[in-house]
C-alpha cells in the first residue's frame, strides 16, 4: 500500500519550509547569495561615491550600461563610455559629500534584478565664492545583471 499525504499536510509542510526561510538582518529581505552580493555592489557604490572615485564606480558598471534619465531627450543620456566624463565633471563640483542607501526591495528574475532603494545625499556644491550645501532625498531603482557570475549595474545611477 502506498502512502499519498494529505493536501492539507503538503501546504503544512511547505508554511513550515517557508517560515524557516531567514531575512537579512533588519531587512524584509531574503538572505540568498544572490541578495548578499547585490547589497555588496550598492555598498560599494555608495563608498566609491562618497571617496568621488570615478574607477571605484565604473568596475561596478556592466559595459551595457545606458540610461536615459527618464526623459525623452537624448541629450540627457549616459551610457558606459560617457559615464565617467559625467562622474568626473559631477564629482569636480562637488567639495563634500555623504551618500546614505537604504535598500527596500531585490527583486532577482533569473541574471537580472531590481534594486529598490531610497537615498539622502548631503553635499557640498563648490562654487567660486563659497561652497553651498544641499541635500536631496529620493526613491530609486537600479538594475543590475549577472555577467560571468558578478552583478552589475546596467542602469540607474
């Protein structure tokens, strides 16, 4: 005789599965490989934003990278060859900087995923008279790819 488990016993088994699965610390994220590497990309970009390091960013950066700044322009749009003229003309104005992440949500589809994330960066613009402070707050999404077994970032700086 053969035992078949109840639906009921099956759907048990697989709440119990699911509540062992752990988040990350403080986080409603999942503690998967892939999520701990993605946050490691973010961390490291954060870090090589607030060092103004132009080759910190850019070894982040897939060689696909564009981004279209959400307009229609095209005036306005970066892609991998481009980027580090705009980091470095972004990074010369800037004399101070704090960039603080906040990752809300990953979301991995295969070797593809959605990082949202809510930042405050409090800088410092240089000017010829003085240095004017500024902050800004904001939500945002990057996107990222696995190539050859290493995320990185395809939009959204």
């Amino acid at each position: 005789m053969r035992f078949l488990p109840s639906p009921i016993a099956v759907a048990l088994a697989a709440l119990a599965l699911t509540a062992c699965a752990k988040n990350l610390p403080n986080t409603d994220i999942r503690d998967t490989e892939d999520n701990r590497a993605i946050i490691g990309v973010v961390d490291a970009y954060r870090k090589a934003f607030d060092a103004r390091d132009v080759q910190g960013v850019m070894v982040l950066v897939s060689p696909g990278y564009y981004d279209d700044a959400g307009t229609v322009d095209a005036s306005d749009d970066v892609d991998y060859k481009s980027l580090p003229v705009v980091l470095q003309e972004t990074f010369s104005r800037l004399s101070q900087v704090r960039l603080e992440m906040g990752i809300t949500a990953i979301t991995v589809m295969g070797d593809t995923a959605n990082v949202d994330m809510f930042y405050d960066a409090k800088y410092r613009v240089a000017t010829p008279r003085t240095d004017i402070p500024k902050r800004d707050t904001d939500v945002q999404r990057i996107v990222m790819k696995k190539e050859a077994g290493v995320w990185r970032i395809v939009t959204g700086l």
